[in-house]
C-alpha cells in the first residue's frame, strides 16, 4: 500500500519509526542512501527519491515504504550547518531524519540482509562496513558520478540512471517526477501519520501544494549549491536547468510559499549556510565531506571544505599541542592513521579577496603510496590545470615537494 499523501516531516517521521522496528523484528525493508560524506545533496536526493517512491511504489517493490538512511552517525549532523537552514523551509528537524545510529541492531540475529533492498543515490557503489554486508542487496541507482560498474544493469522495477549532472538531486526530479504529478487519489487519504506529528490530514488543494512546495524548497537547496545556481557552467547540465524549473512552479502553486519566495536570496542563505564553519575544529572540518575507498589495495580517503588552505592550516596550528612549521603536515598525519589512509586529499573551494572562484588541491600519501602519488601528480597538471601555489605555514618552503622515506609526502598544494 502507498504511504497516504501527507507532508515531508510526517513521513520522515513514519519511515524512521519503520526502520526502528524492522530492524528489531526482521520486517522487509527498502532503504535509500546518499554516499558517506553525507552532504546535502546526498541528503535531498535520498529523501526526495523515498518519499515520491513510496507515494507511488512499483506493484512488485521490495517493499511499498522507501525508508531514506543518512550515511552517517547522528551526531555528525551538527557539522552540516546547511542541514538547519534547509531544514527550517522543509518544516522537518533533524530527529525525524534515519542515521546509521539507528541501523546500529544490523548485527543482531533478527536483522538479515536478505530481508533489506538498497538504492544508492549520488553514488554508485557501497563503502564501508555496509559494502560487505548489503552490497549484494543494491537493486537501484540514481548518481551524477562515474559509473563504478557495481549495480546490477537490470535493476527492475527499480531504476539505474548514472549520468552527468550538477547535482542528483536534479536527476531524481527528472526520474520521478510523473510519480509526483500523478500524486495518490484523495479518496485513500487516512489520519495516521499526520496525526501523530500534529499535522492536520486534510484534502484541501492548498495543503497539499504548500506539503508539495516545502519538499520543492528542499531539493533546490542542493541542486542551487551544486550549480551555484545555475550559474557554473561547467557542472550545470540541462536536467538541472528543467529540474529548478519544474520545482520553482511547484512552489508558485502554493500561494503562501510563492509570495515569499525568491531564489537568489534562497540560494544565498544556504551557500552562507554550508560556509559557516568558523566554529569547528580542524578534525571535524575534514570529517564534515570526507570519503573513503580502496584502489588497488591502498586506502584512500578525500575532504572537501568550503574554506582555502590557510583557513585550515590556522586551525591546524590553533588546535596544536606544540609549535613548529609542521604542525599542518602532522595533523593530516594523525588524520590519515586514525583511518588507516595511504593516501589523502583535501580539495578546497573558496572565494578570493578580490571576490574570484577558486579551487585548491592538498594530497599527502604514506611511503607506500609515494608511486600513486607522484603519477597523479604528474599526469593531473594538465588535466586539472594545476600550478604551484604557496600556502602560509605548510612548511618552511610552501608550495615545494617534500617525499621522505618513511612519509608523509606532499604534492604540493595547487590552485
């Protein structure tokens, strides 16, 4: 049976309750997941995707309830600022959404792989702990990265969509919005749900535009900071461009959302959101977007953060112990061992003084990963348009290569 029509926040509500008891009780369930760095695209497109599927589920789904799974433990949450802006124009908060915390019962006897279905959205493969248990169970994908070859081609009644885009989210509008349009008969609507979250259930149009108008405010805070709305021309595809469109005119069918709205100033208060991260410490700077995998038998891990290399290596320098022009190199160091890394990387993005776009490339490797380091470095200048760029208080020569026997080494930073 369809999960009746009801608001975003209902729903979260419904889905997480339902995760939390299926896991006690060994019930069947979809869950869809964003990648580990669990950021906000991750986020919108995992809970778009489950909540339109489970509206309108296939008649021979897994499961009629798509319970969305943030990649991460609770408590990172509070390291996604941009997660409260958006949160507050969804009118959801953080306890309605489903964390690995509460998929933390996956060990116990009653919570069986073969009784759970997967479908990743921006990415294509499982990482981690939840590669070697559920990877056998991904039925679906939606993802705007590299095609890894790990999801079944047929995926039905699932989708497998992987292709260039600005943002996912963007492409599980495109996927799922005849699933949205078509929406479920008035007639089945029931009380349930809504009541229990103090929503009232009603079949006025005006409140389901203004439930349909607060998810559309959703999914636009991701697709608008991915394509720094629609204006980087070199992530902006046409989906995107059709995707804002299609949900802008949601939100001018609700009347209320629709005189308020403005996307620019919406665009800016959730950038100004994701860059707000002067408070946090220099671990939890490279924890907020970081990923890992395994290539060729070495551990690789990447950051990204919305600050340049002299932010971090102040905050470096702020949260040391000691003194010395290595104390940038050292605490990457104690990042990379805490995770096993051979190789890490920190991409940066920030702004300029004098207001340009740039982007910033940070890799330190290991002694066993010194060979992967130095290919990278000399087949990516080109590519990547690297050039050498000095950075306070790396080292007493910034900007210079720095291998040692035992490691680290440095590719020097570029911008």
């Amino acid at each position: 049976m369809a999960f009746q029509q009801n608001s975003l926040r209902a729903f979260l509500s419904h889905a997480k309750s339902s995760l939390l008891t299926a896991v006690k009780t060994s019930e069947k369930l979809t869950l869809v997941v964003g990648n580990e760095s669990a950021d906000l695209d991750s986020l919108t497109s995992s809970v778009l995707y489950a909540y339109l599927r489970s509206r309108s589920p296939p008649q021979n789904a897994f499961t009629p309830l798509y319970v969305p799974l943030l990649n991460i433990p609770a408590v990172d949450l509070r390291l996604r600022p941009e997660f409260e802006a958006v949160f507050r124009h969804a009118n959801i908060d953080a306890s309605h959404l489903a964390t690995l915390d509460d998929l933390s019962g996956h060990d116990g006897p009653a919570f069986k792989p073969d009784h759970t279905r997967w479908i990743l959205v921006d990415h294509n493969k499982l990482q981690g702990a939840l590669d070697v248990k559920f990877a056998s169970r991904v039925q679906g994908v939606i993802d705007h990265h590299e095609d890894e070859g790990s999801v079944i081609r047929d995926s039905e009644p699932e989708f497998r969509v992987i292709e260039r885009c600005g943002s996912c989210t963007s492409l599980v509008v495109r996927t799922l919005k005849a699933s949205w349009d078509k929406g479920v008969d008035a007639s089945s609507l029931s009380s349930g749900a809504a009541h229990a979250q103090g929503d009232s259930l009603t079949t006025d149009a005006s409140m389901t535009a203004t439930w349909d108008a607060q998810v559309a405010k959703m999914a636009l805070a991701s697709i608008l900071v991915d394509t720094a709305n629609l204006t980087a021309e070199e992530k902006v595809e046409q989906a995107d461009r059709d995707a804002v469109k299609y949900l802008e005119a949601k939100i001018n069918l609700a009347p209320q959302e629709a005189s308020k709205w403005d996307r620019a100033q919406f665009y800016q208060e959730i950038d100004a959101a994701k860059r707000d991260i002067d408070s946090l410490a220099f671990e939890d700077l490279l924890r907020k977007d970081y990923k890992q995998w395994t290539d060729n038998g070495l551990l690789l891990g990447i950051s990204s953060v919305v600050k340049p290399l002299d932010f971090l290596a102040e905050k470096a320098i702020d949260g040391a112990s000691g003194d010395g022009e290595d104390l940038f190199v050292t605490a990457i160091g104690d990042f990379m061992a805490a995770r096993d890394l051979t190789i890490f990387a920190i991409m940066t993005t920030s702004t300029s003084p004098g207001g340009e776009f740039q982007r910033e490339l940070y890799v330190q490797a290991l002694s066993a990963g010194h060979a992967a380091a130095s290919t990278f470095s000399t087949q990516s200048v080109e590519e990547l348009r690297l050039e050498d760029h000095s950075v306070e208080k790396l080292s007493e020569k910034p900007g210079a290569m720095q291998p040692s026997s035992e490691g680290p080494w440095q590719v020097p930073p570029c911008l």
